[in-house]
C-alpha cells in the first residue's frame, strides 16, 4: 500500500513537473513569438522581397535633377534615376509604373514607350525629352551590349545601366529644401522607394 501510494505521489510530482515545462517553455516561445511577430503585411511584404526582381535585383546608383530659372527663383524641373541589375536577370521595364509624391499632391507616370542610347547628346536635353509629357517617363541608356533596353526595355545584363527620366509638373518644380518621394511599381511585387531632396543651386544639374 505504501509503495502504491509512494508510486501515485511520485506520479503527481513528475506531472507537476511537466507541466510546470511545459507552461514555461509556451511562455518562452509565446515571448520570442511576440517579439517576432509580423503583421499581415509584413508578411506580404517579405513574400513580395522573395519575389519581386525589381526589389531584390535593381540598384539605384544616381538620382540627378536640374534647376530651371532665374537666380533666387531656381527650381528643379527635370529627374534622372539611374538603375542597374545586381544579376544578369530579365527585368522587365515596359509595365512598371512610378509614383511621386511631395505631400500635396500625387502623380502616376507610365512607360512612354521611348528609349533610347545616349550617345553624344548632354542627359537634360537629349531628344528624347520631346517625347514626354509630365505624365509619363523616358529611358536613356548609358550602356547596353544587347540593345535588350532599346529594342525590348528589358535589363538582362548586371552590366546594364538606363536612367529613367522624366518631368515634374509645375506643382512638383523643387526649390531648394523641398522632397519628393518617388516609388517604382513594377507589375507585380513591392515597390522600390527613393526619397529625392534638392539642394542649395549651386549648379544647374546637381544630385539629389
């Protein structure tokens, strides 16, 4: 009868035990659970980085501007973003869409369909600026082996270097201090953000 009732008292103790573990190891993980916890978008997000070659893939190595304007009235009327593959990937550029906001006001600009080589001609007054409107980008290329850019808008090569450029609307002109945010939204994953800020004018082109 004692060791019946050794074994049932030994029996509770170990199930004590056990659970006092187990309360204290769902504490431990509920903790790092809460700590790490993501939202749904956060989620979403980390899903769009896996996917999304425009995201994980494209660099932006130079953000250019160019002011318009009498001395003390200079404002900022033409960008230049310069982007490159970090892998020889095809990016597609025919469908991606840019976003630019200065807290006022918000404007969409999509593909003009122009693209083309530098060559001899100075960025800001490249032809190809004739063909845009304030609704809409351009593509200069500043290298491209394949001609994948010109004929196709597509970057294939890690080599491949394209400004995107386009102009601002009188209501986005940049005076000195002021900042646009600027998102490119390729056709589906996340959105690549820059923040372009103008500084004082101490040249007509400066970088942003």
């Amino acid at each position: 009868m004692d060791n019946n009732a050794n074994l049932g008292i030994s029996s509770v103790i170990l199930l004590i035990s056990f659970m006092l573990i187990a309360i204290t190891a769902l504490s431990v993980i509920s903790d790092t659970s809460t700590e790490n916890m993501t939202t749904e978008e956060e989620i979403d997000q980390m899903l769009d980085e896996a996917l999304d070659p425009i995201t994980k893939n494209v660099q932006i190595i130079d953000r250019i501007g160019k002011y318009y304007g009498e001395p003390r009235n200079q404002k900022i009327q033409k960008i230049g973003i310069m982007i490159k593959p970090m892998l020889s990937e095809e990016i597609d550029l025919t469908e991606l869409s840019i976003k630019i906001s200065n807290g006022d006001s918000i404007r969409i600009l999509y593909n003009s369909n122009h693209a083309q080589k530098i060559g001899s001609n100075n960025l800001f007054e490249h032809p190809i600026w004739q063909n845009l409107t304030q609704n809409n980008y351009g593509l200069i290329v500043t290298f491209d082996k394949d001609n994948s850019l010109v004929d196709y808008h597509t970057l294939n090569k890690n080599t491949d270097q394209v400004y995107i450029v386009f102009r601002l609307s009188p209501d986005f002109y940049m005076k000195k201090g002021d900042t646009i945010i600027v998102q490119l939204f390729p056709s589906s994953g996340l959105k690549k953000t820059t923040i372009l800020e103008a500084p004082l004018p101490m040249k007509s082109i400066v970088s942003l």
